[in-house]
C-alpha cells in the first residue's frame, strides 16, 4: 500500500501544534490517513454507483465522511 508523502504529513503535525514530530510519528500518521482515506473512498465510490453514476462526487466524499464517521 502506497501512503500519503511525510512532508505534508509534519506539516499537518506542525499545522496542529506539535513543536516536533519524530520520523516514527509522521510514517504512522500517514499510514492511518492513508487507511482512513481508501475505507472513505470506497465507501464514496459505492454511493456514486448507487446513484447510477461512474463519476465521483465531492458530495458522495462528504456524505462517505457522514456515514463512517
């Protein structure tokens, strides 16, 4: 599995407060992003397909969002 780059990740750590991030800290950020990110975006997909469509909405990201979260 692919995840998500540590640079912008220790800058969401950074962004959020923390003065420093071990390497550890931001590869385990990124993994559970990464994790979090495909169970949305499946869930995202099977609403767009439920609709009747192929594509992808920002709104069938945000409902995805309603309904795991």
């Amino acid at each position: 599995m692919e995840t998500l780059p540590i640079a912008p990740i220790g800058r969401i750590l950074s962004n959020a407060g923390a003065p420093r991030a071990t390497k550890d800290a931001k590869v385990e950020l990124s993994q559970q992003l990464t994790e979090l990110g495909e169970i949305i975006a499946d869930e995202a997909v099977a609403i767009a397909k439920h609709s009747g469509r192929k594509t992808v909405k920002a709104s069938d990201v945000e409902l995805a969002v309603k309904l795991k979260f």
